[in-house]
C-alpha cells in the first residue's frame, strides 16, 4: 500500500510539471523584450569613445623607437573606424610593468575610465598593460565591474576582456608576463654577476670624478677640492651639518649641480669608498623583481672589492678614519680610534678600561688585552677563559681563630633593596640606591672587565676622563641612581659574560674606598638572572619537590634564577674571600693605585690619518678661495 502511493505522487508531479513547461502562451498578452546587446571590439556599428594605452620600459633609442611607433599605430588604427572616437592616447616611456609605482598615465587612464570618459582601450599585449598578475587580473576586473563596463582589447593575442570566455585565456597570458620578467631578472642578475666580479665593475659618475672615452674614472680638478675639503673638515672636527652650511655658503656643486647642500648629502660624499680609489660592488641589491625595491646589501649577496682601481681624492686611511667617525658619531665619540687599556698592577689589574661611546671593540679584544699581562697566553686567550679555582693556603698562627670551614654569607640571601648592585638589561646600566650614595658626590665613573676573572668594576673618575660617565642625579642633596646608557658596548658585556642577551641580570658589588678614591668590584660568576616567563623552557614548579632550595623563583613579573653553586653552600669560604676580595686594610700602596690608567694595548688597527696642519692649511685654503671668488663676482 505504501509503495503504490508513493507512485501515485510521483506520476502527479510529473504531470504538473508537464503542465507547466506545455503551458499555451496568449499571444495578446504577451510581448518578449530582447537583451541590450554587449559591447564587442568587432561591432564597429556602434559609437565607442576608445583610449590607447602604450609602454615601452627602457629608455633606449631601440624602445623610444618602438614606443613612437605604437602611438603613431594606434592613431591610425582608431582612425580606421568610423564610430570611435579617440579620447587619448595614454603613454608611460622607460617605466616598468611589473607594478603600479611611476605609471602616471597609466593610472590616468584608469581614473578617466572610472569616470564614465572611456567605453574600451587598446593595447599591443598583455605585457603592455601589466606585467604583475595580480594587478593585470585586479585591474581588468575593476574596469569590467564599473557601471559602465569598460573592455580591454589586447592586439597580440586578440583577447576581448568582457567576453565571457577571456578570463582563462588572460589569467595565462598574464602568467606568462610575469614569468618573462622574472627571466630577464634573474639573466641581468647573472650578467651583472660576471660583470662585477670579473673585473668590471661598474663605476657611475659621482662628485670629483669624470669619465674618459674608455669610460675610466679621471679626477675632476674642478669638482676634487670640494670633495677634500668635505673628508678634510669632518676630520678637522666639523659636522656634517656644519660642512653642509659651508659648501652651501661657498656655492659648491652637489653632483646633482644643486648649491643647497644637507648633512645626508655630506655624509654620502664621505661613505663612498671610490673616494679614496676603491671600487665595492653591490652596495645595494634588489630581491623583488615585481616592486624593483632596492635594499642595502648586508651580506644577502656575492661583493667584490677593486682596491686602487682608480687615482685617489683622498687616502685610504682619511677615510677609514672618517668611517670609524660616523661610525661613532651615534654614540658621541669624536676620536678617530679609541684606546685600549688593561690596568697592569694594584688592585684592578688584569681589567680593561671600557670606552663608553665606542662599538669598534669586540669581546676577543678584551680577552686580548687582559692576556696581554701574561704574553704567553695571548694566542690561545681570545675566545673566552675559565679560571681554574685558586689553591689558597692558610696558615694559622697560635691564638689566630682558625676560619677554616666558615663561609661569608652572601648578601644576596638578605635584604636585597638595602645592598650595593648593579643591573644590565635592554642596552642600559642602572646601580643600586645605596650603591650611588656610597658613592656620593663623586658620581663620575669609569667602567672596567676584567674578562679573564669575569669580574666587573666601577671606580670614581675625575669629570673631564673620556670614559666618564655619570652615575647619579642629586636632587636637594640626595643622590638617586641614574640610568647609564650604553648601547655602544653592552652587547660585547654580555657576550664576554657569556649571558643571554633577552634577560636582565644583577650583580652584588663589594665596596673598597681610600681617601677620594672608591671602587666597586662586581663578581660575574655570582650573578642572578631575571627572566620574562614566556622565555622560560622550565618552571620552578618543575623542580624536584625533595630539593630544599630551589635555582628559580618568581620574583615581580619575572623569573629569578641563582647560580646552581647557592643551592649547597652560603658564600665563598672565608679564606677564599680574603683572597678574592682582600681587604683595604691589608693592601699596599702598590696593591692599591685604582686611579692608573692602565698600559695601551695595541689592537692591531693602525692607520696614518692627515695631520692637524695640513688639514688646517687646506680647509683654510678653500674658505679663503671662495671669500676671493665672492670678491671678484662682486
């Protein structure tokens, strides 16, 4: 029963349905309105305002050649059909179609089409129009979405872009664009490859140089002084600012012939290398071939050096020292080539003095230095040092106490807001309250490593030393901490320290004074670290219950860690203490001079800048040529 009315159903509807598509339509009361007929490139019947769009992306002679000749076509061919009109031809010359950037008239076109002002534009190809996909695709979609659909009509592969069945055939076409962009680059990047590291580099125009016929650089006599006199001021002590105020008063040239000159103009005259007769190839690169961005090449690809490739301006050694100057300029350094200093005897030797505004010192040299004392261990002494634990020997005179087995509790397992430390973290340096007003007026500090012991030291310094630095404010006689910036070498601390550059550290210090000198001595090997919790691999919590003492609890939003050696004893035995730490009591004169300033260590870097006179006679020479010319000019 239940089948036979299904099939009852079903035979219902399929009359019903039979019904409707047999349905008699009364002829009186029915009339058919046929479909405005699309627009196509072909019905030259019907009234199109048409626009032409032409691009050639070099300037060569070869491609202003063929650009004029697509515009003198495309005049031609619009003019051939009776019921269009030409609106404009529009025409970027040496520009690029992998992107949007610099084709004004192309973007014109666009805006005008959007405008109502165009009804279809032709064009050679595909490759003339874009040759970046996503903007080909982007754009024709655009142009066909409009109130006024506006169509593309590409000659070459005679594609209509309003016709349904295009997009296939545009998507490939566009493809196929992009793709022969990407092998042009890549063979430019070859050819330029053989070119500038096969002994050709590439040697454009700049400022103090011309070319000859075989397209060598020559000095220019008349555009060389200014060159010289710009290295030669910045040694002298100018600015770039300054310079860049005395070439503009003196109406030198830019190389661009402008007499407005800026302190970024200045500096790119002292950073080019061909100055000084070296050639560096790719300063510069460009990884994108679709945005042509050019970036500054840090080692992303192959460089070639060309030393005395051509007659100097100025000296290789002027500029090497102009380069460590801007180098430094950053951090306030004014010297050519700072020194460094290990302390060779008292109570701070073996440590090097640290130049608080100079980055051209790495961890090795600091190594370097400090093993310098011992010469034997400067060759093997340069990446690091682990000192062996020292064999203390105690001799206990009748009625001494003997302190063997006693240890000096350390500071840090009490209040630690009440003691003297110091903290590293984020490229800054800040002391502990109490530790500043130990210190007192006597806020200028110098910075001391002594690598070899891991040891770190503060001690007080007159205020005109060049490695001061203050360490306090006073504010109605009280002295707070101040925070020591120090950019220029925490880096090389942390990496001589061994520590991690993302956590921040404290370090107990332990204060020595005599008369007005006063020092503080900060053992590395006892520092804590405070670690943000998502840098924790671990937690506290995953230490082993049994354990007492754990290395790791939460200390403020961080994470407090302890040297593992905490965990099993109090401090350093008493003895051991003594040694590392004697007391000022016990010290000598000889064992005490904190204030020396320690023996020049030679880090190999020597160079032979022009003397005070000279630069002085020259720079003088060119004022005085240009008060001489203003005088004649009148």
């Amino acid at each position: 029963m239940i089948n036979q009315s299904k099939k009852q159903k079903e035979t219902e509807q399929k009359q019903r349905i039979h019904r409707r598509v047999y349905t008699k339509i009364d002829p009186e009361n029915y009339e058919f309105i046929p479909a405005k007929k699309q627009i196509d490139y072909y019905d030259n019947d019907i009234p199109q305002r048409v626009a032409v769009y032409a691009r050639v992306s070099t300037d060569n002679v070869q491609q202003t050649s063929s650009y004029e000749l697509q515009k003198k076509y495309y005049e031609e061919f619009v003019i051939h059909h009776p019921n269009w009109t030409l609106v404009k031809i529009y025409a970027d010359e040496g520009i690029s179609g992998t992107s949007m950037a610099h084709r004004d008239e192309f973007l014109a076109m666009i805006a005008d089409s959007r405008a109502g002002k165009i009804d279809m534009i032709i064009t050679k190809s595909v490759s003339r129009f874009a040759r970046n996909v996503v903007d080909f695709l982007r754009m024709v979609q655009s142009l066909a979405e409009l109130p006024h659909p506006v169509g593309i009509f590409f000659e070459s592969e005679c594609i209509f872009s309003l016709k349904d069945d295009s997009q296939m055939a545009l998507s490939f076409q566009a493809t196929m664009a992009q793709e022969e962009s990407h092998i042009r680059s890549r063979s430019m990047e070859t050819s330029l490859h053989m070119r500038l590291d096969g002994g050709l580099p590439l040697t454009p125009k700049l400022l103090g140089y011309s070319h000859d016929s075989n397209g060598n650089l020559i000095v220019n006599p008349d555009e060389s002084p200014t060159v010289k006199l710009i290295f030669y001021m910045y040694l002298y002590g100018y600015s770039t600012a300054e310079i860049a105020e005395a070439l503009t008063e003196l109406g030198r040239k830019t190389y661009l012939g402008n007499v407005t000159w800026t302190a970024g103009a200045v500096v790119q005259v002292l950073r080019n290398e061909r100055h000084c007769g070296d050639v560096l190839t790719r300063k510069t690169f460009t990884p994108n071939y679709l945005n042509h961005l050019s970036k500054k090449n840090r080692g992303d690809r192959m460089q070639s050096i060309y030393r005395n490739h051509h007659e100097a301006i100025v000296s290789r050694d002027d500029y090497i020292a102009v380069q460590h100057l801007l180098n430094n300029a950053k951090y306030g350094n004014k010297s050519i080539l700072p020194e460094l200093r290990v302390i060779d005897s008292g109570l701070l030797r073996g440590y090097v003095t640290v130049n608080p505004r100079w980055a051209g010192f790495k961890a090795p040299d600091y190594f370097q230095a400090a093993a310098s004392l011992n010469p034997a261990n400067v060759e093997n002494d340069t990446g690091g040092y682990i000192e062996e634990e020292p064999e203390i020997h105690v001799t206990v005179e009748a009625g001494d106490f003997d302190m063997r087995g006693f240890e000096i509790a350390r500071s840090e397992f009490f209040d630690s807001h009440r003691r003297p430390y110091v903290t590293f973290q984020d490229k800054q340096i800040k002391f502990s309250t109490d530790c500043v007003r130990k210190l007192g007026k006597n806020n200028m500090v110098e910075f001391l490593v002594n690598p070899r012991e891991m040891k770190f030291a503060v001690r007080t310094a007159a205020k005109d030393s060049r490695h001061a630095v203050p360490c306090s404010r006073v504010s109605n006689g009280i002295y707070y901490p101040k925070t020591i910036p120090s950019a220029a070498y925490i880096a090389t601390l942390f990496q001589i320290f061994r520590w991690n550059s993302d956590f921040k550290y404290r370090v107990a210090g332990t204060f020595f004074q005599k008369e007005n000198e006063a020092v503080y001595l900060f053992n590395i090997n006892d520092a804590e670290a405070f670690i943000k919790p998502y840098l924790m691999t671990g937690s506290a919590e995953a230490a082993s219950p049994e354990e007492e003492v754990k290395p790791l609890s939460v200390s403020g939003t961080r994470v407090r860690a302890v040297p593992q050696e905490w965990m099993s004893s109090f401090g350093n035995q008493y003895y051991l203490h003594q040694h590392i730490f004697p007391p000022v009591e016990l010290q000598s004169e000889t064992d005490w001079k904190i204030r020396l300033e320690g023996q020049l260590y030679d880090t190999g870097e020597k160079i032979n800048v022009t003397g005070f006179d000279e630069l002085k006679s020259f720079i003088t020479q060119e004022l005085s040529r240009g008060e001489m010319e203003e005088k004649v000019n009148g």
